[in-house]
C-alpha cells in the first residue's frame, strides 16, 4: 500500500501542473464555494460553469441570493435539471441570513445541519474556505481509491461512506486539506475517468491495484441500477386572445415549481386528440381550432423516461380558469422558470 506522504506528495503535485483554471479555485469565499458544489452536483464541469457565472453576476453574496424570488432563482437555475437543489440553496441562503447573520459556520460539524448540505458539500466548504482537515468523498474519489487500493467494496452498499471516508481521511494532507481534495477530485476528474483511464501515463502506475491487476473497468464496484419509470405526458396548450394557460407544478411531482402546460398524464402511452377522457377538456375543444399537433418529444431524467406531445389549440372563448392556471403572454412565458421539456417545445414551435 502507497505511504500516505508520498500519496499526498504524487497527487498534489500532479495537481499543481495539471489543474484546470476554475474560478471558484481562487476564492476563500465560502459562498461561492458552497454556489459552485450545489451547481456541479450531477453536472459537468463545462455546462455548470456558465450558471455559476450567471449566478455570481446576479447574487454577488448571500443576502442577494436570500432576497431573490424562488421563481427568479429557478429560472437562473432552468436547464441544470434536479431543481429541489435550487430550492434547498435558496432555502439555506435565507436561514444563514437569518440565523447566522449572512455568515456561513466554519465548520464540518455545523455546515451539516444546514439544509440541502450533505457530508460531500460539508467537506468541501470546511477544507476549501476553512482549511479543515476533512476529505472529500465524491464519484471521482470513490474511483481513485478503488482503483488505486484495489476496494473492491460496493460504492451502492450502506458500508461505502464509512469505508472510502476513513481511507480518505487517512490520506488527506495535514497542512494543505484544501489542495489535497481539490487535486484528488480534479485527478478522478480529467485523468483515472470513468472510461479511457491514462493510465499509462499515471503518476501511480506502479502502485495502483488495479493496473496491477488489469481491473480498471470492473473498480469501483457499483451493483445498484436504477429503475426506470416510463410517464407519458399529453400537453395541451390552449390559446386564447395571445395569451396561453400555464400553471405552477406542485410539490409532490418532479419539476417542482416550475411552470408547464395543461396536462393530461396517461398511464400506457401518449393520446390521439379524440382520446382524452377530460371533462375541462372535452368542453373546450368543441368549439375550438388546432393549430399544430407536435412531434413526440422524449425527455430522459434518471429515474425517468418521459414521453410527450404538444397540442396547440386556439380557443374561440375565454374558459372559466381553473386553480392554479394563470393566462401569460409569450413575453411573460418567457421570464417563468420551465422544464426544459417545455422550453424545446417552445422553441421549436416558434413561440
């Protein structure tokens, strides 16, 4: 097994010649380090990147973010998908303003108590803003040292955290914590990926258990697959006077928050118009016109494949509204956080 002080020398010093210029790498703030976690979680870099900087341009500091419409907010954070991150974030910014004075804690062990902030977000802020010496356990560590230590222990399994932590923990560099888990993440990152390992340009070739033992694709061990569910979306987008009907998702849903289309949801399979069973519906359409029926969009989350298809329909008469559909110009559709399903369609169609 590799000495912890020659791990922590190889690893920094790769980092040093080979790190990517990343702006939230010259800042203490922990803020910014906290906004740009939230954004890279499930995203790569080179798509988060712009939202970060979006983001920092519209909420310099916390207060700003704290104050902000959650509606603003997710429309900054339209297109990054997992949108309860948005929420949790905007939700902590306003309980570090009020309970904290605007100031994050400087610490692991309260950083954790904060909403929407796990082990991994923890770790990072306490090392990178505070120094602390606590490893970060993200995807690209769990492959690094699987593969490195030759851990053959499943990263799905209840025992992973506590395993690949300690084993972190044990590595990480005494006087330089935030260096150490920057360059470890950044190694898994760009250098012992997922697929296409360089590994025969590796600064552990010699010491990695797995190139010893040709198991590069079978570590880290991951036995879980996700269960896909099929949804079928029927979207109705009904016009009258230039103005189209939208409504606010609710909070027991994906898409939280967001504003999308009348909506009839089917079970088995996407409807012909003289099959919806809807009564709002079946009163509406007999006395109007269609404008275009769509092509069928599929939109792939992971835990779920959606099928969809727009009708748009102009109606001759003014329905009653129904609760919670509001009626929008295509001006004021533009400036409402949306799925990005919704904003394709959109495009597309030339609204």
């Amino acid at each position: 097994m590799i000495p912890q002080n020659l791990f922590e020398q190889k690893i920094i010093g790769w980092y040093q010649s080979n790190k990517r210029d990343l702006p939230w790498r010259n800042t203490k703030d922990p803020y910014k380090i906290w906004l740009s976690e939230i954004i890279l979680q499930q995203t790569r870099v080179a798509q988060g990147l712009p939202y970060y900087e979006k983001f920092v341009e519209n909420y310099p500091d916390i207060l700003s973010l704290a104050n902000a419409p959650e509606q603003e907010v997710l429309r900054l954070w339209q297109g990054l998908g997992y949108y309860s991150r948005a929420r949790n974030m905007h939700a902590t910014a306003k309980l570090i303003t009020e309970q904290h004075r605007g100031f994050f804690p400087n610490t692991y062990t309260e950083l954790l108590k904060l909403k929407g902030i796990g082990p991994y977000t923890a770790a990072a802020i306490a090392s990178f803003a505070f120094k602390e010496k606590v490893a970060v356990v993200d995807g690209n560590v769990y492959r690094v040292l699987a593969r490195i230590f030759g851990v053959e222990t499943d990263i799905a399994s209840n025992e992973a955290k506590k395993v690949f932590g300690d084993l972190a923990n044990s590595l990480i560099s005494e006087n330089h914590p935030d260096t150490f888990n920057q360059a470890i993440m950044e190694f898994g990152a760009t250098h012992c990926m997922p697929a296409n390992p360089q590994c025969m340009f590796c600064i552990f070739h010699y010491e990695c258990e797995a190139n010893a033992t040709g198991k590069q694709t079978a570590l880290p061990i991951k036995s879980k697959k996700v269960k896909v569910k099929e949804r079928f979306f029927n979207y109705y987008v009904l016009e009258y006077n230039d103005e189209i009907l939208m409504r606010q998702r609710g909070i027991n849903d994906i898409w939280s928050g967001l504003n999308d289309f009348y909506l009839v949801e089917d079970s088995e399979k996407l409807l012909d118009l003289d099959e919806v069973e809807d009564d709002i519906l079946n009163g509406i359409l007999s006395h109007s016109s269609m404008i275009n029926e769509s092509e069928e969009f599929t939109h792939i989350l992971t835990h779920q494949r959606i099928k969809a298809k727009f009708w748009h329909i102009k109606l001759s008469s003014k329905p009653k509204k129904n609760e919670g559909y509001e009626w929008y110009n295509i001006n004021e559709i533009d400036k409402l956080p949306k799925p990005i399903l919704i904003e394709k369609y959109l495009k597309k169609y030339h609204f």
